[in-house]
C-alpha cells in the first residue's frame, strides 16, 4: 500500500499472549471469547505488528515489538515466541538491513511495543538501528522513568536506556506532523502520552492504532483494556477519534491482532465497528 510518498508494509515481530478479561476489561468472556481465540491458561493470541514506512530518503518503523531479550520464565509468562518473526530478520526479507532504519516511532514505551529497540550482543545491550532516531512523546518518557505500581512491570530501561546514553533519543512535545504526510495522535488513557501516528496524503488516511485499538474488537466504545490507566478516558479518546475517521473512510492498522492486519469502519445503529480488512 502506499500513502503519499511511503510505501506501507506489514511486519509481524512475534507471537505472544496476554491474559483475555486484561485486554477486553470489563466485557463478559461471554462476548469477547466469540471474537478471539482463547487458551487453558485464559490468555488469548496476539501479535506484535510493526509498520514499515519507506520513502525517497526515509525508513521508518512504528515501534519495534517485544524484541528477543527475554528469559525463559517471561517467555513462558507471555508465551513469547521470536522464533518464527523476528525484526532483524523481517526486514532483511524486504531488503533492509538494520543500519538502514532512520527513524523509530515509538507510541509508548511499553515492552511489547519497543523491546526490539535495543538487542543483546554478547552480554552488551546495544541498539537495533544504529543509524535511527527514537521518537517519543514527553510525557510518556517522563512516566516510563518513574512509572506508577500498575505501570511498573511494563517499563523495562534496557529498551531505552542505552538510545539515551548514545543520543539517540528525540523528545517530543507536541501532535504536531513529525515528517511529511505523518501526524500524531496523542491519547492518555492507557498510559500517559501515546502518540499514535496518522498518515496521510489528503486522499488515503491511516491511523496506527496502538493500544487504543490494539485489534479488531476493540473499536467498540466500551471494549477497552483493564490495561488501561484510565479506561474512562479512553473510551472518551475512542469517542472523539472514531467518528472522524469513519467521515475520512480512513483505516485502522491494529498492532496485536493476530487475525486482522487492519481494517475500515462501519456505522450502524448500534454504533461504530470495524468493518472491510485491508492487507497492507
């Protein structure tokens, strides 16, 4: 798919899973076990799902997965799987090499959306794209520095701390167009200073959905995450963000959603809902 002056691609960086009544809050299994698959242990599958933006003088990546650092017992907890999808790998499949990537756009710093920031080399964490800048909002940098008790577990300095150290980091303030055709998003409900990106050339509008619709089913209004630090606020960010986009006939592009790469959206009486999957 292209937009304006990128070229959009896909990239799968593993397979993981998350415990189901954590990623659809206060819905009934009832409901949400008829849209994903779920396992004896009440995790359900997922995905972490990397967009690839290429241009005339820029690759860029919207985050970078869980990466390929974990211990066996976390890997086990989150039945993490890099061994069929890993980044570096990936994007050698499309002819890109890691010191090729100019740009990461980090949405937030949680560990499943930028752990394949920075990788092992010997017992040395170094970072994954040498030749990158790291993009990401304040607020979220200053929360993943001193993170509350329900963040704590998800902000992990070994994904971060050394693009600091090597200057690497570029600290955002603003939704304001970071390149040309790609503005932010900002939202707070799941954690303080997501910034989503959305492409666009004035003809063909995509949003990154982040975890404000990490798959599918969550574009309902109140199919939001226990995850979430304010599922209040999300699901007023949900109210705001869904309708312009369906005016725009815009589509979603959902980062853990094993099953639906991205997707438009249809109105109905019951309100607003995801409807034709788009491959990207």
């Amino acid at each position: 798919m292209d937009i304006g002056s990128y070229k959009l691609t896909s990239i799968v960086t593993s397979t993981f899973a998350l415990d189901g009544g954590a990623m659809f809050g206060v819905v009934p299994k009832t409901l949400w076990s008829k849209q994903v698959e779920v396992d004896d242990l009440n995790r359900i599958e997922m995905v972490t799902r990397t967009l690839l933006l290429e241009s005339a003088d820029r690759k860029i990546l919207v985050d970078t997965g869980n990466g390929d650092k974990w211990q066996p017992r976390m890997r086990e907890i989150f039945k993490i799987n890099t061994d069929q999808f890993v980044l570096p790998a990936s994007l050698m499949q499309h002819g890109i090499d890691v010191n090729d990537i100019t740009d990461v756009i980090c949405t937030h710093l949680h560990f499943d959306h930028i752990g394949g920031n920075t990788r092992l080399q010997g017992e040395e964490l170094v970072p994954t794209f040498p030749n990158a800048k790291y993009w990401v909002q304040e607020e979220n940098w200053k929360l993943a520095n001193h993170p509350n008790e329900k963040d704590k577990a998800s902000y992990l300095s070994e994904n971060w701390a050394v693009l600091a150290q090597n200057g690497m980091l570029e600290i955002l303030k603003s939704d304001t167009e970071i390149f040309n055709d790609i503005g932010l998003e900002i939202v707070h409900g799941h954690t303080a200073g997501q910034q989503l990106p959305l492409i666009s050339d004035g003809t063909t509008t995509l949003l990154y959905g982040g975890d404000l619709f990490p798959m599918k089913a969550h574009i309902p209004i109140p199919w939001v995450m226990a995850y979430d630090n304010e599922p209040l606020r999300s699901i007023a960010e949900k109210k705001s963000i869904l309708p312009d986009l369906l005016e725009k006939d815009a589509i979603i592009f959902f980062e853990h959603d094993p099953a639906n790469v991205a997707c438009k959206l249809v109105s109905t009486e019951k309100g607003i809902f995801g409807g034709t999957n788009i491959n990207i």
